[in-house]
C-alpha cells in the first residue's frame, strides 16, 4: 500500500521532530495533541528546525515553505486520523493510554492503515493485545533529536503482516532512515542496552562520581558521542525509569530502575524538557 497522508498523535520532542521529516519527505501531516499549547510549541520547533537547514544549505527557503505547508495540526483526534495511510503514535510512555489510543485508532482509520507506536520500551503485541486485529500494527521507534539520527528501529508485533512491515519500511527509507529490524521484547535493541547504561551511570552518581567526570569518560575514553548523563537529560528520565520497569517487569530484576532514577523522575529533574537534568537548559 502506499503511503501519502501521515497522522501523528502526541506532539512532544518525538511528534513534533517526526512531523518534520516526514513533511520535507514530501508526506502530508497531520499532528494532532491534547494540549493546544504543546501544539503551537511543536509548530515554532519544526519552524526553527527548517530554518536551520536552509541555513545550512540543506534544504531551500522554498522547500523548506512547502515542508511548513504540508503540517497541519489538530485537535480532533477522529478528525486528525480519518485520512491518514500511515499513524504514528508519540504519547507518554503509558502502556494503557496507548492502548487507549490503539482501540480508538481501530475505530477511527482507514481499515488499511498502519498503526506504528514510536514506544520506546513496550511490546508491541501487548499494546495490540486490545484490538481486534495487530496484523496492522508495528513499532518505528526514531531517536531522539529525530532529525538527526539516522536509524529508526522497526519492531513487528507477533500479529504483524509482511504488508505492513513492508509499507512502513519503505517510509522509513523514504524520510532518509535506515530501518533496523529488533525484535519484540521489552526495550528492543537500542533501549535494552542504553536503559541500563543510563541506570548504572546513576548508581555510580550515588557513588560519589560527578556527571560530568562520567560523560567525559565515555566521550573521551570509550568514543561515545555523548556520555550518559547527556543521554539522559536528552532522552528524559522518566523514558529510561519507563523502560527500566518495562523490563524488569518482562525480562528480571536486573532491570530494577534505581531508587535514585526514580527520585528524580518524582522531582522533576527530567532533563532537557523541564529544564534541569544533571545540567540546566534554558
Ligand atoms: N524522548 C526520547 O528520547 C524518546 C526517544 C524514542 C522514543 N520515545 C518515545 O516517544 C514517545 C513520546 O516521547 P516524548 O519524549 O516525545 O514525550 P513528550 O512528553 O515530549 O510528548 C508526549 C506528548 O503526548 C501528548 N499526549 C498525551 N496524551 C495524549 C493523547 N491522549 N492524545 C494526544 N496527545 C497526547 C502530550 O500532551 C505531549 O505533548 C514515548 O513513547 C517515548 O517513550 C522517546
């Protein structure tokens, strides 16, 4: 099936940088939030983020127009979704609001869409277990900032057609990605390994060592791009305490997130997103 009109449902760091790739693509986008106020705030990020690549020769002031153009958003979820060939949830990592959505997805689409979650850690048998059918439901998990990371994890469910593996891959190919086939346990393969990175680096923070000794560790002496405690501030401590208890819930209690994981999640102290992490944002 081909693939024109993409709804994406949450505009948060993941919506709002999907919708931009998928508008200089050439796809029609819906975006749609329950916060209006999150959805004028995704407008003005894919507007700076298009801005940036006509500064820097990538894309032209025209092109970068009729991106801009292509990306309406919405309120209405039935609305939002009713056209779409290709809907590509970003909510928070919930596994019963996202089975929420997933019912009302079936309810609301095209019988020929597919339905992706961009979850970070979930199964996506479990969050397709309250429908009628997964054949036409699958994990595209992109990395976070989407516009820059080139990989996009594509996770099939055990219900999942060969049809809709097939059309979600030649999206991804088509918005620039290279597609990674992982398989359907918790966390996958990016998040299983960089969870529990993540987790270990806050047991050594309770040990006394300082955020950014550890991140100049890793950048310096193991060649990671970005050490850990950056990671985490990017990603959002909540995510990682999510995919930590995803996977100790489905794979053991090695994955027990740590006590002070948790105690920062409760703090607030999310990251980038609320403005402190292990270092401040503005
Ligand atoms: N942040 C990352 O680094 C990262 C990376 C890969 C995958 N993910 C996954 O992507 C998803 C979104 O993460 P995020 O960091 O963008 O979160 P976020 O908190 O930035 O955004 C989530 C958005 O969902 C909206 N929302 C909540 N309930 C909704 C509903 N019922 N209908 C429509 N919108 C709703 C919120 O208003 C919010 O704007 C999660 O599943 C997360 O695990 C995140």
């Amino acid at each position: 099936m081909e693939i024109k009109n993409v709804a994406i449902i949450g505009a948060g760091a993941m919506g709002s940088g999907i919708a931009q790739v998928s508008a200089i693509a050439g796809y029609s986008v819906t975006l749609t939030d329950v916060s209006a106020s999150q959805l004028d705030k995704a407008k003005r990020f894919v507007e700076g983020g298009l801005g940036k690549l006509v500064q820097k020769g990538k894309l032209t002031a025209e092109e970068a127009a009729s991106s801009l153009s292509r990306i309406k958003t919405s309120d209405s979820f039935g609305e939002s979704v009713s056209d779409a060939d290709l809907v590509i949830e970003a909510v928070f990592e919930n596994l019963e609001l996202k089975q929420k959505i997933f019912r009302d997805l079936e309810k609301y689409c095209k019988p020929a869409a597919v339905l992706g979650s961009n979850t970070s850690a979930l199964p996506i048998t479990e969050i397709a277990s309250v429908m009628k059918s997964g054949s036409r439901v699958i994990g595209i998990h992109f990395m976070n900032p989407v516009p820059l990371m080139r990989g996009v994890e594509i996770i099939r469910g055990q219900l999942t057609s060969d049809e809709t593996v097939a059309a979600t891959t030649a999206y991804v190919k088509r918005i620039g990605k290279e597609p990674i086939i992982a398989i359907d346990y918790a966390g996958f393969i990016v998040s299983r390994l960089l969870d529990v990175l993540m987790n270990e680096t806050i047991k050594m923070i309770q040990e006394g060592n300082r955020p950014e000794d550890i991140d100049r560790a890793m950048e310096l002496c193991a060649g990671h791009p970005m050490g850990p405690c950056k990671l985490l501030d990017l990603v959002g401590a909540e995510i990682a305490m999510h995919g930590m208890e995803t996977m100790m819930r489905d794979l053991g209690e090695y994955y027990r997130p740590h006590p002070l994981l948790k105690k920062r999640v409760l703090a607030g102290l999310l990251g980038k997103k609320t403005g402190q992490g292990f270092y401040k944002y503005e």
